[in-house]
C-alpha cells in the first residue's frame, strides 16, 4: 500500500476500486456535485427511506388506519429497530430499544443510575462533554436536591477523568467520542476503571453508533445512549436508542413513567407497573414515522462486518488528513483531533481562526461540513456512501479556499443559527 505521506487522487481512486463496501454508495441519494462531509451531524438519505413513508402513508396508515398498530406491528416497532441497532452497538436484542431524542434518555438513565446508587450523589462527566448531556443533568440535579454534577476539565485526559471518581460518584457520564474534535474514550477500559471505583457509567454513542465497532456486552457497560440521526441515517429528528445491561433492567426505574413502559397500557389501570426488561424505558406512543423511516434506513447496515466499515474509516481519514497535511502549516491549519487513528472516532477536526468563513465558502462549493465554535472546522467520514476519491479532492478544496482567501467573501461571514 502507498505510504500515507505520498497520497494522490490516483491513488485515492485506486483505494476505491478495491473497496469492499463500494456498492453501498448507491443505497445513499447524496446529490450530484456533492461531498457530503457532515454524516456526524446528520446522514445523508437512504434511498429505501421515501419508500417505506410512502407505504406506511397510503397502505398502513391511509387503508390500515388504527388496525395498523397491530396488523402492520407498529406498536413493536420501538423493540424491533432497537434489536437491529444492538448488533451495531455490541449488545444482545433485548437490551436496546429506541425512543424519545437522546436528551430525554439521558435523563432517564441518569436517574436510574442515581436510584440504583442511594449512598453516592455525584454525577460526574467533562466540561467539554456535549452541552444537552450537561444541561439534563443540571435539570436533574435541581430536581433531585441531593444529586450534583461534577466536571473534570476535557484537556486533562480520561485519566483525570478515572482519577476523579471517589465514594460519592454515583455515575460517570461520558461521550465516547468528543463532537468537536473526534477523540474516542476507550470504552472498555474507562467502564473497567470507573466500575473498579464503584461507579456506573452512562456511554453517550451519539457519534459511535454506525461510524465503528462498539462493545457494550464485552466492556459491561451499564447504561448508553445514541442518535438515530447522525450515522445511522435515520432522518432529520430521528429517535434516539437507549441502553440498559440485561442484569440491570429490573431494578433500573425510569423516572418518565408514561403508558407505554406501562406492563399492561391498555389495561388503563390508575397505578402505574413497569414493563419487564428494557420495555420500561419506553414512555409515550411512538413516534411511528420517524420509527419507519430509522427502521428503513438500517438496511444498509445489513451484512455490513463493522469492522471492515471501520477499516474504510480509518482509509477515509487517513487520505483526508495526508492531503491536508501538505498545506497545513502555511495555512494556519491546526489539527484539533488526535493523530493517531485508534484515538478517533470518524471525524477529523481542524482549528483556524477563520474557521467559520471557510466552512461557508466550502459548503458554496459543493464540499458540506460543518463549524463548531469557537474555531472548529468538522468533517464527519461515512464510510457507507463516501469515497477516497472524493474525500481527496475535499481536502483539495479545503486548501485551496484558504490559499486563495476565497472565504473573506462578506457573504462567508453571516452567520446562520445553525453551524
């Protein structure tokens, strides 16, 4: 294989002939003219997606009516597409199930743990840990009374994190890969460590789900929580999935006791039971779209070996950063993730003072990433739909819109509510 430093678009190109998941490019509608570099943000469209809306519309929906929440198995939608994530996540089908955003999850789970620790308060995470899985937990804190967030400062390390637990953390709280600059926790280490201090922990998967290989049964992990937007493809606002070890799930109480984690909802009797097992976690009616449209979407995960999709990752990144590389310091390219490849997750982050701009000039020019402030330019690698190809001229462009400045055009510096 030609060493990382001399890459070219030939060579790019010739990655991509041999690429074992190439014919999974066509499962994916990414406009023509596009490189589509933001999947950690939001996936690109599975085309098998407006097929299944448009059945469940007219067939289940518009002929099945109400008959369809047993006749067309709605009502075991949440529990199925949670069986079909689990093997991506590493756990056994009973132990995921999908429901609500990820924020309301947090919640659930965090409560659970504290519950399921009565002599110890802390919730303890990261500053630098993503803003929703904090702000839950403040929220959780000032209802508690008793529970309070403690946070160790991102730039010290996962040891500083471990070195932190003592006899009052209840939960440690953690993103195993960080949204800005793509560092990856060793998730079995770290649940190892924290669980040797007497903590649980709580793993948000938000930006591991679908992008590698994870391992909840074989790390024991306690609790986890995932989007269902980001690498799994699931669409604009898709429900997130929640986890619980099946040796937990009977003395793990969810504080959002809504009908359907009911153990009989359509008894509608006035006391409130738990569902057996994971089912517990569930809350209010699904939201059976959205459900249809994950469900769908999960196909092209289907006889995917995660670890060839992470193999193609670390491809995809390597190419990415060896091409940047050659430019970078002449152009005040800074990279903000870890160089090594095990220490990412499928990101590469770059730091620049006009981190801003550029993105907007690329995004004009048909390459979509994303920004994250204060100065982060974020490119997400989706091994499913993306190519070495174009991942190279990416980093071409990305070059190029620095070396010309074509990104102090005014327009580059409006700036939009959403980055």
């Amino acid at each position: 294989m030609i060493p990382w430093s001399r890459i070219d678009r030939a060579a790019a190109a010739a990655l991509d002939e041999v690429d074992p998941l190439r014919e999974r490019r066509g499962e994916f509608a990414v406009p023509p003219g596009v490189i589509y570099l933001d999947g950690n943000s939001l996936g690109a469209l599975p085309r098998a997606v407006p097929g299944r809306i448009e059945a469940v519309l007219k067939e289940q929906w518009g002929q099945g009516l109400v008959r369809s929440w047993n006749g067309a198995g709605w009502i075991d939608l949440p529990a199925r597409v949670g069986a079909r994530i689990a093997r991506l996540v590493g756990a056994r089908a009973d132990e995921v199930i999908v429901a609500d955003s990820t924020s309301i999850n947090v919640f659930k789970l965090l409560a659970a743990a504290l519950e399921l620790q009565p002599r110890r308060r802390v919730i303890l995470s990261e500053d630098g840990n993503f803003p929703t899985d904090l702000y839950m937990a403040q929220g959780l804190c000032g209802l508690t009374g008793r529970a309070e967030l403690r946070l160790v400062r991102t730039e010290a390390g996962s040891d500083a994190v471990l070195d932190a637990i003592d006899e009052d953390v209840a939960v440690v709280m953690l993103t195993q890969v960080d949204f800005r600059t793509g560092r990856r926790h060793d998730l079995q280490a770290m649940t190892a460590r924290a669980h040797e201090g007497g903590a649980l922990v709580l793993w948000d998967l938000a930006h591991s789900a679908g992008a590698f290989p994870v391992h909840l049964n074989e790390a024991r992990a306690d609790f986890a929580v995932g989007c269902g937007y980001k690498y799994l493809n699931g669409g604009p606002g898709a429900p997130a999935f929640l986890y619980v070890r099946q040796d937990l799930q009977e003395r793990a109480r969810q504080p959002l006791s809504g009908w359907m984690g009911h153990a009989r909802p359509f008894h509608f009797v006035n006391g409130y039971e738990p569902a057996a097992g994971i089912a517990r976690h569930l809350c209010g009616t699904p939201t059976i779209l959205s459900l249809a449209a994950l469900d769908a979407a999960l196909d092209a995960f289907d006889g995917v070996d995660m670890a060839v999709l992470r193999e193609k990752s670390v491809s995809l990144m390597e190419t990415f950063i060896a091409r940047v590389e050659a430019e970078a310091t002449a152009l005040g390219l800074a990279l903000a993730s870890p160089r090594e490849a095990e220490r990412r997750g499928s990101q590469v982050s770059y730091r620049h003072p006009e981190g801003y701009a550029i993105m907007q000039a690329l995004i004009a020019a048909g390459v979509i990433g994303d920004f994250r402030a204060p100065d982060i330019l974020r490119f997400g690698f989706t091994p499913l739909y993306l190519s070495h190809a174009e991942v190279f001229d990416a980093a071409e462009l990305l070059c190029e819109v620095i070396r010309t400045r074509r990104f102090e055009r005014p327009e580059f510096h409006r700036r939009a509510l959403v980055t």
